[in-house]
C-alpha cells in the first residue's frame, strides 16, 4: 500500500481510503447492508494498509455509521483515522448541532472523531452553516478535544465559493470530488492546488464518478483506451490519473464487494504522484473530450432555473443526470438515482416556464424536463432505449 503524508499532522495516510457510502447490500435500495460481509470487506483493507474510512451521519439512515463501528471493534480500529460527516443539509437549529455531532458519537462507539466534515457543502448549505455559527461549534469540539481535525467535502458548483468557504476558518482538511471529467467543474484542479498551497491534505471522493467511469464505454470512448499501449482497466487508469497529483493525500472509493477492494488496492499499490507520461495524459484529455461530444442538454448549472422554480425542483441536478446517462451509457443507475436520491422529481414541474426564462442558455426546460420523467421516472414507461 502506498502512503502519502498529511501536511497538517505529518502522520501517514494510505494512498486508498475506504468509503462506507457503497456497502454490500442484502436487497436493492439504500437500506439492507449485509453486515457480515462488510465487516468482512473492511477488515480485509485495514489487513491490507488501509488506514482511513470515510462514512457519514446521513449513510443508511446512520446503519453506515454503526456497520462501520461494529468492523472497528476488537481492535481493527486502533490505528485507523476515521472519518464521518456532519449532517449539514438537515441543520435547521442551532440546537441540532449537538444532536448531530452527539448521535454519530454514540453509533461510532467512539470518544472523540478523527476527522468530521460538514457534509456536501454548497450554495444551498454555506448561508445556514454560516447564520447558525456551525464552524465556532466544530471549533469549541476542537478544543475540548472530541474533534481531531474538521473540514468540509465540497458539492458546490464554482471554484469561488470553494475559495470562500475556505478562506473562512481554519480548516483541518478537505474533501472534494475529483476525476479526469471533473478536472474543471466544482472545486476542480484549481480547488486542489489552492487547498493544498494552503497547506492542507486533501481527500479525494467520486475518482470514478460513482462508478460511471468504469465499464459500459461506447465504441467512440472505448477505441481512445485501446490506443494506451498498458492493459489497464478504465477503473485503473481514473484511479492512476488521480494519484498523478501529489496534493492528493487519499482517494476514497466506495467499494461494495471484495474484488472491487482487491483491484484497487493492486492499482494504487504501485501508483506513485507524477506516474502517467504526457501520451497517456494526453489520451485521458481526449477521452474526457469524446465524453463531452456525447452531451445532449449544455447546462452550465449556474442555478437561475432552480432559485426560481416554484415546484423546487434541483433542475441543473436532473439535467446533468440526463447528461451523464447519455455519456457514460448507465441509463438503469440514472432510474435508480432519480427514484431514489432527488427530492423532488421532474414530473412535479408545473409547466411555468419560470426556468425558461431566466436560463442563460436558452434550454427548452420544460420539454427537458418531461423527457426525462418518460425516460426514468414512469415506471409504466422507463423506456429511454427511444432516446439513446
């Protein structure tokens, strides 16, 4: 196992860290871990070098948290550095925040935490974090000693409000989502290199898109990784482009069944920062390019359609799964997605044209929108072989 080291506290980390956001699951769904099997999972990766899992209040309605504890018992977390996140999208109060931080305590069966995150922040979430004065309590837990190190994962949609929020307290660390067609969107290389001039560790998540940037490539994708001239796997070749950057301390990969552990623990055993030439990043650029040939809708997500969309519908968040969909050829996960991690789904759109209206690129939202409800959501119809 590689190690690279935390600038903050000069201790070592393992190039792989373990997120507990995709665990083995007894029945499709969000719900039904196979505790057993996870446990199995995590032990073999601390076995294996493996020194950070991530997890989160929120993961399995905190069964992520408590599954996660249950592994570290007897001793398997002695020399772990765990990670949970704070539950920022569902802070209302300031009261809650004691809540928050006391629940994941007692499903941790821990003392203190090693690393907490304020969960996902974005446009949405900093005003709340900011009127509640949620950083002076992460900083009082600090102090008291229950916090070792806090940070923030980051899902906002601009470089700047990435800086802002930064620039804001004296983080710990950061966590932001980072792969070769993320390379300029949310925090980005930008985000990377800033954090890190700063001093700070960062810890990378989604490397591969949730999945999206490992298997079923369309044949104009497939031929530019058949030009590599090493047999990789895509899942290989996205893990190594992100340890290519030495400001990344850990790449966290959600990994739900043991050869997907044991195929990443082999890539990143030998994946060292600088470790790509200039033909295999240059392939990589244009795979990313051919990938973004395959957009339907160009939404920037700038966010005007979704301040004004009386339904509040996450309109820039539906249009980029649609987008995804068409790019990576995962239609059934983007149907599982939709049916199951957006609040409030296309089909509640009220025809208004409200979006329409205030949308920079001029985008048909409405038929967007109604599109994507015949494709995904009806499950009556799901029927968007038509549309590929």
């Amino acid at each position: 196992m590689k190690y690279r080291i935390n600038p903050k506290t000069g201790k070592k980390h393992s190039l792989l860290g373990f997120g507990a956001m995709r665990l083995p699951a007894l029945e499709s769904g969000p719900a039904g871990i196979d505790e057993d099997e996870a446990i199995r999972i995590i032990h073999h990766a601390i076995d294996s070098g493996v020194n950070y899992i991530d997890t989160a209040y929120t993961y399995y309605e905190g069964a992520g948290e408590e599954t996660v504890a249950k592994a570290l018992r007897d001793g398997y977390g002695n020399d772990v550095m765990l990670a949970t996140k704070f539950p920022t999208m569902r802070l209302r109060e300031a009261r809650e925040h004691s809540l928050f931080f006391e629940t994941s305590l007692r499903r941790l069966e821990r003392d203190s935490i090693d690393f907490d995150l304020l969960h996902g922040m974005k446009e949405r979430y900093w005003p709340t974090v900011q009127k509640l004065e949620t950083l002076s309590f992460l900083e009082k837990k600090k102090t008291e000693g229950l916090i070792k190190n806090y940070g923030f994962s980051y899902h906002g949609a601009s470089f700047d409000l990435f800086k802002e929020i930064l620039d804001s307290a004296p983080w710990d660390f950061v966590m932001i989502q980072f792969n070769y067609m993320d390379a300029n969107t949310q925090a980005g290389v930008r985000g990377l290199k800033y954090a890190s001039s700063k001093g700070l560790p960062v810890m990378v998540m989604e490397p591969l898109k949730g999945g999206k940037l490992t298997d079923n490539f369309l044949p104009s994708v497939k031929k530019y990784w058949d030009a590599l001239d090493d047999v990789r796997t895509p899942a290989d070749w996205g893990l190594r482009w992100v340890a290519n950057f030495p400001e990344v301390t850990t790449i966290l990969s959600g990994m739900s069944n043991m050869q997907q552990l044991q195929e990443n623990i082999k890539t990143l055993s030998d994946a060292d920062a600088c470790c790509l030439g200039e033909k295999e990043l240059s392939i990589i650029n244009d795979i990313s390019e051919e990938f973004r040939k395959l957009i339907p809708y160009v939404c920037t997500s700038c966010g005007y359609c979704r301040s004004g969309c009386p339904a509040q519908i996450d309109i820039p968040l539906v249009i980029s799964m649609r987008n995804e969909a068409s790019m990576y050829d995962c239609h059934e996960k983007i149907v599982y997605e939709l049916n199951h991690l957006v609040r409030k789904p296309p089909s509640t759109c009220l025809g208004c044209g409200e979006c329409e209206d205030v949308c920079p690129q001029h985008l048909h939202i409405i038929d967007i929108l109604k599109e994507i409800t015949d494709m995904y959501e009806d499950p009556a119809k799901q029927d968007w072989r038509q549309f590929v």
